[in-house]
C-alpha cells in the first residue's frame, strides 16, 4: 500500500499520517524531517529529492507533505491520495495550538533541532502565500487527474469518520 497525505499547512496531515502508519503498520516520510535541517535551514533539493526516492522504493509506504517537486511522481505511484482542503483559519488554529503544544521542542514530524514556531512569515504563509490560486489550481487538477483514488478532507470530522470507517482504534482527538 502507498500513500500520500498532501495539502495546506497546519492542516493535520502529519497527524492524520502518523495515525494511518500505526493503523497499517506502514512507515511514514514526514517531507518535513528531510526538506529542513538545523534551525529551519532548507537542504540541497539534490539531497531532498535522493531521500524521498530512496523511500519511495519500499514495497509499502505513506509520504506526508507537499514538496511540489516530485508530487507528480509520488501521486502517479500511490495508491491512495488524501488531500486536506481545509479552511485557512482551522489551519492557523492548528497551527496556534501545536504552537502551544509544542513550545520550545522539537515534534517528530520536522527535523532534528527545528524548535516549533509560529512567526509572522509562516501565519503569512497559512493565510496567504500557500494559498494562491495557482497552488489551489493545481490541487483541483490533481484531485481531478487522480479522482479514482482520491479523498478530500475539508474539516476534521471528515478525517475522524473516515479513520472511523477503517477500524484506527487510537485516539482521535485533534493533536494527540
């Protein structure tokens, strides 16, 4: 099985990545952990681009984020895409409260020494720049490229049902 969890930021994809890898029993990428190093420096895209083929070469894998680079090659090999449509605000809520939740610390979803934050340019990413139509252009072509294996989820209810619906048996409350 080979899935890709993929939409806006602070949406619950890792989340919702973590929870179908522990359901499954498949290994998970967060792009999060290779595209970033030390104190949110980006790596050599070379560098990113290696380690997300070498995974991508598992039998069985589920890969978290966007990465626009190689998005058509990951969705062309899943088996399953979901894509996380939500609202603007619900993202910067998350957003807000991982912030809370994570004050100071590292998550297992980013990359060893990035330290949670929540500033001013990634609430301008939420809100704005991660959402221009191009981007919102092309998430609707591959929602309608890929629509036989397709699943969008706008809000947290949907994801809840749906991890409902395949019998998760973990929590399903919003961040843990």
């Amino acid at each position: 099985m080979k899935i890709v969890v993929a939409g806006y930021s602070s949406s619950g994809k890792s989340t919702f990545a973590k929870r179908l890898s522990k359901h499954y029993q498949i290994d998970v990428l967060h792009i999060d952990t290779i595209f970033f190093g030390p104190n949110w420096v980006k790596r050599d895209v070379e560098l990113v681009e290696q380690d997300i083929h070498a995974f991508m070469k598992k039998e069985s894998w589920i890969i978290d984020g966007q990465y626009r680079k190689l998005v058509p090659e990951r969705y062309k090999a899943c088996d399953q895409l979901f894509i996380f449509d939500f609202n603007r605000f619900k993202c910067l809520y998350g957003a807000i409260l991982r912030r809370i939740k994570y004050r100071n610390q590292n998550r297992d979803t980013i990359a060893e020494g990035c330290k949670e934050r929540l500033n001013f340019s990634f609430i301008w990413w939420i809100l704005f720049s991660g959402r221009r139509k191009s981007s919102k252009q092309l998430l609707k072509s591959y929602q309608e490229q890929y629509a036989e294996k397709t699943i969008v989820f706008r809000n947290r209810k949907q994801v809840n049902r749906y991890l409902e619906s395949i019998g998760y048996q973990g929590s399903l409350k919003f961040g843990k």
